[in-house]
C-alpha cells in the first residue's frame, strides 16, 4: 500500500520503542522474584506515579452513574472552561476569559488542532534541540518543518530571543517552546519569554508554548504562564501531569479570540467533543481538597528531584542544569559510554533500571544524555540508585 510522504519525516517514538523492550526484559526470569530475580524499575516514561485524586473519581462515578455520557460542545462543557478561567485568576493572577478556552481530547489534540490551522507545506516552525519528540511530528504532519535550533546548557536548553531572531527566515511561521521542558524540566525565564514572544511578533509570526507541566513548577522565578505575554499567545495544557489524569486524555487551549472559530470547526470535523467523562470528572480538579491534594504532590516531585539530582552526580552522570519543573533529569552518560543507548539497554540488562535514551529528543547532544523520569516513588528511587551504584561501580 502506498503511504503517505510526509510519514518520512515523522521518526518512531523511541521512548516506546524503549519501554516495549524494558517490559519484555522485565517479564524475563531476571527479573522475576520468585526466581531469584529483582523487578525492573520504570524511569523511563513521564507519568506520574500519583492518579487522579478521590474527588475526581468519584465525580466520574456520578457522571456514569447519572448517564451524563452524552457528546458535549466541541469547545467542551462550558462549567469546565470557566473553571479553567478561575484557575488561571487564581494559580497565575492572569484574566483568560473562558470563551478563549477550548478543551480537546489531551494536550495532543490541542497541538493536532493548532498545528493544523496555523501551518502548512512550506512554512518553518522554530523548536529547541533538545524538545519533546511528539511536537515536532505535529509540526510534520501539516507539511510544515521544524528546525531544530541546539540549545545547551548555558541557555538553559531552552531557546532565547536572540537565537530565535538568528534563524528568522522568509520560510519561518513561529515558534513551538515547552516550559518547562520534556525532556530537560527546564524552563525559560519569565522576561526572556517576553522577549521572543515581542520578536516573534514584530515578524508577523506566531508563539506557541506548551505548558503542561507548568503547574509542576518548583522555583517561584520559572513558574509563570506564557499568557502574561498577550492574547496572541497560544498555550497546551493538560490534566494529566499536575492534575494526575494520564489515561483521560483530557487537555485544552488557550487562544487569541479571533482563532477560537477555526479551531472549534476542526474540532467538529476531527474529534466531535473531548470525552464527556472526563470533562465531567475534572471539575473536580479544581476543589479545595483536591488542589491541596496536588500541591502535596507537587512538594513530593520536588523531594524526589532534590534526591534524585546529587544522586547522580555522585554516580558519574552529572545533570548540567537542574530541573525546575516537570519531573525529568536530562544527564550526561558519557564517562561512562560513547553511546546513550546502548548504555540504557546494558542497565535494562544488568542493572533492571529502565532510563530513556536521548535519541528521542534532539540531535545535537543526544548521543550522550539520558532522560530519567523522578515521576516513580522516593523508595523506587533509592533502589534504582542503589542498583545503578552497583553496575557502575
């Protein structure tokens, strides 16, 4: 059968790739305790260990119970939007009005969505080398480009506005930014932001930021919205990392009002309506007792990242900056091995600690970086250390 061209341009998503054959090793006779083996221990796919709070659940229980299972708009459930709205007033000081909110099916469809309105074959998007495999492959699917600028330590692995005025072509449409940063849990500063977005915008182009880990910010001079910047501003977001609701695939949109239109008419035709259960369940995000639950569990990412992070530079795979949000260590395997991942498949073999090879992310530093998720339990953590000690020792 003949495929489609713009599928050369999209490359496997490795970290599955990866987490297929850390399962299949982890279903192995080493692995198994009743012979004598030790369990594989998961670092190497963000999702949290955490999931949704008892006020979700239960939320979800009563929808089902009371047969609210129905299409809902394509923009999702109004109370949900302007529950978003109130959030953003008081997590972000921030005045987003709700008609400027659309939920989507998970932060992927919102980038499916934006991608496909604003960009097209020919056009140029701007991304960070090293960035999130999938957002680039958004940027593929519309025939559009990305250009993958390197970002190293010195910047924080983010871009800067005056990299982004450097690589401004005839071609360029915008920029895509995380932050914070898959695979890196860095973020860019708030004035620096600033800075490209205003760069961006006297070039007639558009910025685009995905923010679904912001909410999992650790460091008061990262943990801004992007939307402070102006109502040109387009903004992913997400209930499954702060919020815990992985699996829900439940996501949204903030964006300038004149996009609303086009974007709810994709919406229409691509997806009809996000799930109706989740919407349903994830007005309870948003509870005192819920929101408290989550600021627990924002404090115990942290704890992990404060262990986690000297952990490794005690075992010779120094992380060059520290993570300030998400849940993700971006270290530097290279006294080690030449390769990120054949050393990631050697301690799936030797160590049944399961890291995320740098492949995925970029091509300027990959061949020596590893991605490790803190997103497992402080135990979980103190024995992949230990484990790690000794294979490398």
């Amino acid at each position: 059968m003949k495929l489609a061209s713009r599928l050369a341009s999209i490359e496997p998503f490795y970290v599955m790739e990866c987490a297929k054959a850390a399962a299949r090793i982890g279903a192995g006779p080493a692995c198994d305790p009743a012979r004598g083996g030790e369990p594989m221990i998961y670092l190497n796919i963000g999702e949290p260990d955490f999931t949704a709070p008892p006020p979700v659940l239960e939320a979800a229980q009563r929808c089902l119970a009371e047969g609210r299972t129905q299409y809902t708009q394509a923009t999702g459930l109004p109370a949900l939007r302007e529950a978003l709205s109130r959030w953003y007033a008081q997590r972000f000081g921030l005045d987003v009005a709700h008609e400027r909110i659309v939920v989507t099916a998970g932060a992927s469809a919102a980038l499916q969505l934006a991608c496909t309105a604003l960009f097209e074959a020919g056009d140029e998007v701007l991304m960070p080398d090293p960035s999130y495999p999938c957002n680039r492959h958004f940027v593929a699917a519309t025939d559009a480009r990305a250009v993958l600028l390197p970002c190293g330590p010195a910047q924080r692995y983010q871009l800067d506005a005056a990299a982004v005025e450097r690589a401004w072509s005839p071609h360029t449409r915008g920029v895509l930014l995380a932050s914070p940063s898959n695979p890196t849990g860095t973020s860019i500063a708030h004035d620096e932001l600033g800075r490209i977005v205003q760069a961006v915008r006297a070039r007639g182009g558009v910025t685009l930021i995905d923010e679904i880990y912001l909410g999992l910010s650790y460091d008061e001079a990262f943990g801004h919205s992007a939307l402070a910047h102006g109502e040109d501003v387009i903004s992913i977001n997400s209930f499954s990392k702060y919020f815990s609701m992985t699996g829900w695939r439940l996501g949204w949109l903030v964006l300038p009002p004149g996009l609303v239109g086009p974007i709810e008419k994709l919406a229409q035709n691509l997806f009809i309506c996000p799930s109706s259960v989740a919407q349903h369940a994830a007005l309870a995000c948003f509870e005192p007792e819920s929101i408290a639950e989550y600021e627990r569990r924002r404090a115990a990412f942290k704890a992990r990242r404060d262990y986690i992070v000297p952990a490794l530079e005690a075992l010779g795979l120094p992380v060059p900056v520290a993570p300030d949000g998400a849940f993700y260590a971006w270290a530097d395997c290279s006294a080690h091995a030449a390769s990120s991942w054949d050393f990631a498949f050697g301690l799936m073999e030797s160590a049944h600690v399961a890291l995320t090879p740098g492949r995925d992310f970029g091509r300027a530093d990959a061949e020596h970086m590893l991605r490790l998720s803190y997103a497992s339990s402080l135990p979980e953590l103190e024995a992949a250390v230990t484990r790690l000690k000794r294979v490398l020792a």
